[in-house]
C-alpha cells in the first residue's frame, strides 16, 4: 500500500495519501462503519459486506466507477475475489489480495525427521501424537472458527449461507488436534505461526494443516516454507474458506471520485502485476496467478496453490455475522483449552448462533 501511495502520488502530485495500518485482528472484526469514519480508503474483508450495506459506511464503486472498468475487474478476478465483495446489487470493494485456507510445510524440518507431508487429516493426527511439537495450527479465536469452517465444508462438500457452518464430528477432528499442538497455537495467528516456522534458529512445528498462505513465506531465495492442497477428509475434495483483502471507499469520503479511481488502478491486472505483486503483494489478478514468471517470483507459491483457492467458499456476510464469528471464535477456542466436549462445544455455537440472530 505504501509503494502505490509513493506511485500514485509521483503520478498526481496533487495528491497526498497517507497510509495507516490496522492490527490484523481489527481487520477481522472491528466494525466496518467505525473503521471507515474519518477516512478516504479502507481495506476491508468479504464477511464484512452485509453489516457495510446496513450502515451506508462504504460507497458502491458503480457510482463512480465505468461499468466496463468493474466489468474487466470482475473477468480478472481470481476465483470468486471480486465477486465476493458483491451485496445486493452493489459492488463495495474492489479485490487487491487473494488469499485462502492451505498447508505449509518446512520441507528440510520435515526431512530431518523422516516423514512426509501429510495428506489426509488421519495422517496429520498420527504425526502430531507421534512426534510431539510436530503440528501446529492458528487457534487465536477467529482462526479457530475458520478451521472449523474448513474442516465442516471439506466433510460435507459446502458451508450454508445460514451460519450452522460446523459439525460434530469436523469438532471431534479439530479438538484430537488441539491436544497434541503446541500449546502457544492458541495464541498465534497465521503470521506468527508462520514467522516460527520460517526461522531456522526458533525450533518449532514442521507442518501446519490448515492456515492463510502467504507468499512471502516461499519467495527465493530465503523462503524456505512450501504451502500447498489442504489435506483431505474421505472422498470429497477437501474445500478451504478463501480471505485476501478488498479496497473500498467509505462513505465518509470528501474524495469520492478520486478515491474510485485510485481503487479502480490498483486493482487493474498491470498494477497488480507489476507494483503490488514485486512490493510483497499477493494480487488478486487472475493474470498474474497465470504469469509464470510472476510464479517464478514467488516459489511457485501460485501454482501450488491455485487449485485450493479456486475451489474455496466464501463465508456468511450478513450483517450478523461478523458478531457471530467472532463470539464462537471466542467460545470455540476456550472449549478446545479446556478439553470440552464436541458435543458441548456445538450446542454453545448454537445458542450463540441463535441469540445473535434474534437480535
């Protein structure tokens, strides 16, 4: 963001942008509307869009940008990402990073210990009772919740749009792996999991089953992590639920049409190419993704994950939701500390589903 604003502005020096961050936990659940007052641009998440609708917080781009422009946008789009920041009828962001749920591995950690990736969920507990401090897995609260989302949809092939986006037995699979992770899983993020992977100094986990690639993590020549396929559950294809980041115009904006237009240029594919993806972006273009150079760049990162993120669901965004998720994160996570039963941990995901939902 930082090297577009420089870009940007060189191009229009009457322009001046400022850039300021939010901690990751605040993208994932500060409300959309406070984050957007006062500002210009936000950076937002797709499961935000039903409670930026409610609250007018953010300006539909089809006000203000050509429809041949959010036309060439939504055709470059890599799986559902531009997509996803549709609302009833209204475009609120436009897509600028790509993400979703996949494995890493520390391939030379793995070596070392003579065993392979694994590639069925039965294979990830058999190496995390085996060989302790093996595994490890984000079990901060709103990581938690996604897993689970994960585990669920790679079991039934789908989530539903209603919030009942778990099951019993997609819990007993997650609770035997919180009893042989690493006991600071639960206060990691997929960041911070991922710095401890990638530090050769810092022992730690080899594997990781499910977390949030990025490709900084396996860009040569010091990238020594390889992400890939999730591992599988019985028969189906194993589904991940898909992140990466929209930019938005809030509605609070004094610039709207500059603004738009900003948004529209950072998410064209030669931007995205060749300013975001060379700055430690991961685009959100399908034409970079197809770009084996831009591959090159990265590892092979896009490659090997493509196929995953392709097939990803996208989560609930009506505006309850994102208090749901993460009131279960929460409950969810402190169920697993506790060793609760998967029975219990459901029935407490259903009463706070419902109680959200009566409001």
């Amino acid at each position: 963001m930082r090297a577009a604003a420089r870009a940007w502005t060189h191009a229009h020096p009457e322009v001046r942008l400022t850039v300021t961050l939010r901690a990751l936990a605040a993208f994932n659940d500060a409300p959309v509307h406070e984050a957007a007052r006062g500002v210009d641009l936000i950076v937002i998440d797709h499961p935000m869009m039903g409670v930026a609708a409610e609250s007018g917080a953010l300006e539909p781009l089809e006000r203000t940008v050509p429809d041949h422009v959010l036309q060439g946008l939504a055709a470059d789009s890599v799986g559902s990402s531009f997509q996803s920041y549709s609302w009833n009828g209204h475009q609120l962001a436009a897509a600028i990073d790509a993400a979703c749920q996949v494995s890493v591995s520390d391939v030379a950690g793995l070596d070392a210990l003579g065993v392979a990736a694994p590639r069925t969920w039965d294979d990830v507990l058999r190496l995390a009772a085996e060989i302790p401090g093996s595994v490890a897995v984000p079990l901060y609260p709103s990581d938690a919740i996604a897993l689970l989302m994960t585990l669920s949809a790679s079991m039934t092939g789908s989530v539903g749009d209603d919030g009942e986006v778990w099951s019993v037995h997609a819990i007993e699979i997650l609770a035997d792996l919180a009893r042989f992770v690493d006991p600071r899983s639960f206060a990691w993020n997929p960041p911070a999991l991922l710095d401890i992977m990638a530090d050769p100094r810092s022992p730690g986990p080899v594997y990781c089953p499910v977390v949030f690639g990025y490709t900084d993590y396996q860009r040569p020549p010091a990238g020594r992590l390889r992400f890939g396929g999730l591992p599988t559950i019985g028969q189906l294809p194993a589904r991940s639920l898909r992140g990466g980041a929209g930019l938005a115009v809030s509605a609070s904006s004094r610039h709207q049409e500059a603004s738009s237009e900003f948004v529209a240029w950072l998410a064209d594919r030669t931007t995205q190419r060749h300013l975001v993806l060379p700055h430690g972006g991961q685009p959100a273009s399908r034409a970079t993704w197809d770009d084996p150079s831009a591959d090159a760049l990265v590892g092979g990162f896009f490659s090997r994950t493509r196929p995953t993120l392709e097939a990803s669901f996208v989560r609930p965004r009506h505006a309850w939701w994102p208090r749901f998720q993460a009131i279960a994160g929460e409950e969810l996570a402190a169920a697993l500390r506790r060793d609760g039963s998967p029975a219990e941990i459901s029935r407490t995901l259903a009463a706070a589903l419902r109680a959200i939902r009566a409001r």
